[in-house]
C-alpha cells in the first residue's frame, strides 16, 4: 500500500507539471481545470505521506488522553454501522506497525492513537484546497474534491476506535490476571 500511495504521488506530480506547461502555452480554460484537479490530487496524496512520515514519527501522543476515550455510548452507533463486518476490508497502509508478534498490545494501543489522530488531522486538512477557490475561482472542483476525500478518512476513524477499544479491554483483562498471580 505505501509504494502504491508513492508512485500514485509521484505520477499526479508529474500530471500537474505536465498540465501547468501546457496550461501555460495554450492558455486553454480545459487545461486549467485539469491542472487544478491533479494540483488537488497531488496536495491530498502528498499531504497523507507528509502526515503518515514525517508528522506521526514525531507526535507523543497519550492513550488516556480525552479525546482518545472512547466512550459506551459510542459503541451504540458502531454497531448501528457494522464495522465488525467491513473492518477488515479496509487496507492498512502499514500492516507491518499492527503485527501482535512483533509489537505488545500496548504499543499496537499507541499505534492507534496514533492512526487515529493522522486520519483526523487528514480529515481536516483535506479542507486546506478550499483556499484556492479564491484564486481561481471554479469552487466545483476543490469543494467536491474536498468533502469525498474527507469522506474517505470517516472510517478510518470509526475503526482506530472501534479495534483500539477492544484491545484496550483486553489489555485490562490481561494486566488484571498478572496482578492476581
């Protein structure tokens, strides 16, 4: 999945150079349009990889923290939406980082905090583009863009939190019969 994200960066970088010369030497207001969406594209796949590699690396994050909690109410609602039947055909752009042989469920909690908070981070962040409908006016292109890729970060979140309460429940369990030993 990551060199996929990669080549599929790199190719809508060399699309938007591609599409910014030949914008530049016909002037056509087509090539404008295409050159706005590969600029979008390039931005919402290169901002993923610059969230996935360089920001997350970084963070210190707290898996108590409040807004990690997750709360019994909130289990209604993932029910309500099936996750336990499609979790698994979401991809993992990592799957190395939740392998329970090379890492303690405490770590793979920390993981998902982790994951939770860059595909919220993207959520937002997928909003930045609306900032060139000034510039360019042509809003279609950048808020269409922005809400379905947004759109596409909602379960991601939904399932950091869903698995991360189940492991932190079976991390309860296991930390609880070690202190009756």
């Amino acid at each position: 999945m990551e060199s996929l994200m990669k080549r599929a960066t790199i190719w809508s970088g060399i699309g938007l150079l591609t599409l910014t010369i030949l914008y530049l030497i016909f002037l056509q207001k087509v090539l404008l349009g295409l050159t706005l969406t590969f600029l979008v594209t390039f931005y919402q796949l290169g901002m993923r990889l610059f969230v996935g590699n360089v920001i997350e690396p970084r963070l210190k994050l707290g898996q108590d923290w409040c807004w990690f909690k997750v709360s019994a109410g909130e289990q209604r609602p993932y029910r309500l939406l099936k996750v336990k039947k499609w979790k698994n055909y979401l991809p993992t752009y990592s799957p190395e980082k939740y392998d329970l042989r090379r890492h303690s469920l405490s770590q793979l909690v920390q993981t998902m905090v982790a994951a939770e908070f860059d595909h919220e981070l993207m959520f937002a962040l997928t909003y930045l583009p609306l900032v060139l409908i000034v510039p360019f006016g042509d809003p279609a292109i950048f808020v269409s863009t922005s809400v379905i890729v947004s759109l596409v970060e909602l379960p991601f979140i939904i399932l950091q939190r869903y698995n991360r309460t189940r492991l932190q429940k079976l991390l309860r369990r296991r930390e609880g019969r070690q202190r009756m030993k």
